[in-house]
C-alpha cells in the first residue's frame, strides 16, 4: 500500500493531514549510529576526531559511507573528481534527477557534526527510503562532496569552476589538491568530464548544521536558508613612513600602524551604521619592521565583507575606501587594495524550495525561521547548476570547526526528516 500510494502523488491529489500520516521518517537512532561510526575514522588518543581531505582517515571514511550508501540499494560510483555518487533511479526516466548530500571531510581538529550531519541524514533518508518501498517519479542522486574544507572541490569541479591553478594548492596533509584527486579515487586527467550542464539536475538539498547561534539560543527547530553569502577579501596595504621611535615628534609621524589601527575601527562603525545582515572583518594584521623603538612604516591587514548582495558587498567597500582616504589624508599615509579570490558571488535559495521546506517543517510541528548562511557551502556552486535549497539544524551554541560542536540526536532527526517530506514534495511537483 505504501508503495502504491508514493507512486501515484504524482497524479492525485492528497491533503496534507493525510500526507503527513503516511509519509515515512527516518530512523533517529540508526542515524545516530552512523554518526559515532563514522567518528571513528581519524579518532585520536584524547577522543577527538581528525579527518582531513585526503588523509588516510578520509579513505576509510569514505569507504565506510559507500557501504551505507549501497546498504540503502544505491547505485556508488566515484567520478573523476573524487565525488561519491549514489544513484537511485525514478519511476519517470525523463526526469532529471534531485540531489541532496554534504561531505564528511574535516577541517583540522574539528567535530563531527559539520557536513556530516548533512551526509548521513541524506544516506538515511536513502536508506527509509529503501526500508519502505518508496518510488520516487525523479531519479536521486546523493552526492558526498570531496574535500569541501580545503575549497569546495568536488561541488567546483561538478559546477565547472575548478580551475587548473587550484589543483597545484596544497592542504594541510600535504598532498595538492591534483594528488588528492589520484588518492580518493577520482583521476584528474578526466575532471573535464566532471562538469554538469545548468538545468541538468531537477534541485538539489542540502542539509546542515547552523554555523551560529540563532536556531540554539532561540530554541527554534528549523532553519529556512534565504542564502549562501558572497564573500570578498581584499590584503589592504598601509604605507607611512619608517622612523626612530625616541626622535620623532608625535605630530610629525606618519605611522602606518596607526593609521591602520583607524581603519579597523572604521570598518566596524561602517559595517554597524549600515543597516542589513552583512559582516565585515579585519581579521589578520602585520607591520614592518616590526622593532618596539621603530614607528611601523607598513601595515598589511585583511577585509572581509560578507553579505547576500554583491552590490551590497561593493557598497560596504566603496564606504570603506571613503573612510580609508580620509584616514590617510589626516595620517599623511596612503592605501592600496589588491583582491583576493575567496567564494564569489552569493547563492540565494529557491523561493519554492523554501516554501516546501517550511510547510514540511510545519507538518512536522517544528518551529522554524529563515535565515541566511554566513558560510560558504557546496549548495553554493550547486546554485550554478539548479535551485537549490539548505535546511539547517541547531549546533549547541553555535559552535563549528571545533571538537565542542555538538547536534542532538533529535535535531538531527528532525533535519532528516524536513529533508525527506521536502524531497518527496518536490518530486510530486518538480517537472
């Protein structure tokens, strides 16, 4: 009867009580389960869990998630670029397929909910699939992304920005990223063939931790993603005047550190009195020559400015620039900007996705908000390729790259689940 009954929400209508009864939910414990597994590759002597992209513990990872995904009657296969790819095929063969996924590569020393979190719900909504004979009209794709911490790899090659340049950086096991490629099992002779056309995937989904507080100090059981931010990093130079710290008057220095000391100020006051849900950020600073009896002669320093607008983005810098002139003109220093390529352009999710996110959340009879994402994803350069959605679930206190996070079983639970009713809504009314 279930069986019958997803095969044909297609073609009828059913109310949403009625859907809400009959649609399947995930396993909370077996999806627990996976998670302490999977924490098991890389652990280290004092219980954390060290997975790098490409390490060692990265391999056995993988290989343990590809056993889940074919348990869940998966299609696996590894592409070119070292994605793991589990297919699931559709009633409908002229459909185009919905992805969902994450990765479950870590930063160094960090924990074990960021991006796995999202990679096991999406195997354990495969697998509750698989449990109760549901048919799906679209083929499924669940995709687990490689190295998504050292730059979104796997997600770039797929969207066509993977560019040859990136494949010579290296990460912090050592290996390039050219290396890492070989190491997982993809071939970077063939990326080429990694990329997807935009419109060749029906949406993709992505779930995952919120990296902040809102969803924990709120008490607040979903979070509707409006967006992934852009991104933009400049290295500011500041140039004085080098000069002997004993002889020179204070009214005749031209001190680049303290012009730049001005400078960090005025980005906080820009970014304070400019009403929005942007961030900027000086986040590293150096000065030359560095001596205590030494006025600094040269400043190196950071700016990030975040925001879901790229227009938003260029006015919070050009506001900035106006601020820096007028620092320099009063500090007889002067400054220079040189671009750094960070993540690009913001990513909004799709409308619709969002509105089937929040009414499956809603059937659930959890509490959700929206929220825009401060950090970059692969449903980022997914964007380029299909609407996307991004469900988050709360992280205690909203912690992220660290040991501390943490996610309760039930949260992620409650992710999963947003994730397969949303699934299922958008297979019944996708073409």
């Amino acid at each position: 009867m279930t069986k019958y009954l997803f095969q044909t929400l297609s073609f009828v209508f059913i109310s949403m009580p009625l859907l809400a009864q009959n649609l399947p939910r995930v396993q909370q414990e077996r999806l627990e389960k996976t998670l302490f597994e999977l924490a098991a590759f890389g652990k280290m002597e004092n219980g954390e869990t060290n997975r790098v992209a490409f390490s060692d513990a990265d391999i056995a990872g993988r290989r343990y998630v590809m056993g889940l995904m074919a348990e869940a009657g998966l299609d696996v296969h590894i592409d070119a670029a070292a994605n793991i790819i589990g297919r699931r095929d559709g009633l409908d063969p002229s459909k185009k397929p919905l992805a969902f996924g994450s990765h479950i590569d870590m930063v160094p020393h960090g924990g074990n909910y960021d991006g796995i979190v999202g990679s096991l719900a999406a195997i354990e909504v495969a697998r509750t699939l698989n449990d109760q004979e549901v048919a799906t009209q679209h083929p499924l794709e669940v995709i687990i992304f490689s190295n998504e911490e050292g730059g979104v790899m796997g997600s770039r090659a797929l969207a066509g920005t993977l560019t040859p340049e990136a494949l010579e950086v290296t990460n912090s096991t050592g290996f390039r990223m050219g290396q890492g490629i070989q190491r997982l099992g993809g071939d970077t002779t063939k990326i080429y063939q990694v990329k997807r056309e935009p419109g060749s995937l029906a949406a993709f989904l992505e779930l995952h931790i919120e990296q902040g507080a809102l969803l924990d100090r709120g008490g607040i059981d979903i979070g509707v993603v409006e967006g992934i931010v852009g991104i933009k990093w400049w290295d500011v130079q500041v140039s004085g005047t080098a000069n002997h710290a004993g002889t020179t008057p204070m009214d005749l220095r031209q001190d680049a550190l303290l012009a730049a000391s001005r400078f960090v100020i005025a980005v906080n006051e820009v970014a304070l009195a400019t009403q929005g849900r942007h961030v900027a950020t000086v986040g590293r600073i150096s000065a030359q020559p560095g001596a205590p009896n030494v006025i600094p002669g040269e400043v190196l320093l950071s700016l990030e400015i975040r925001d879901l607008s790229s227009e938003k983005i260029q006015g919070l810098f050009t506001e900035i620039q106006a601020r820096a002139s007028k620092i320099a003109a009063e500090s007889g220093t002067s400054f220079t900007y040189r671009p750094i390529d960070a993540t690009g352009a913001p990513a909004l999710t799709d409308p619709k996705i969002r509105q089937a996110i929040s009414e499956m959340a809603a059937s659930l009879n959890l509490s959700y908000i929206s929220l825009q994402s401060g950090a970059g994803h692969d449903a980022q350069e997914m964007a380029a390729l299909s609407p996307v959605g991004m469900i988050f679930v709360p992280s205690k206190a909203g912690i992220s790259h660290s040991p501390k996070e943490f996610t309760s079983a039930e949260d992620m639970a409650n992710g999963a689940n947003v994730l397969l009713r949303t699934l299922l809504a958008l297979d019944r009314q996708w073409p």
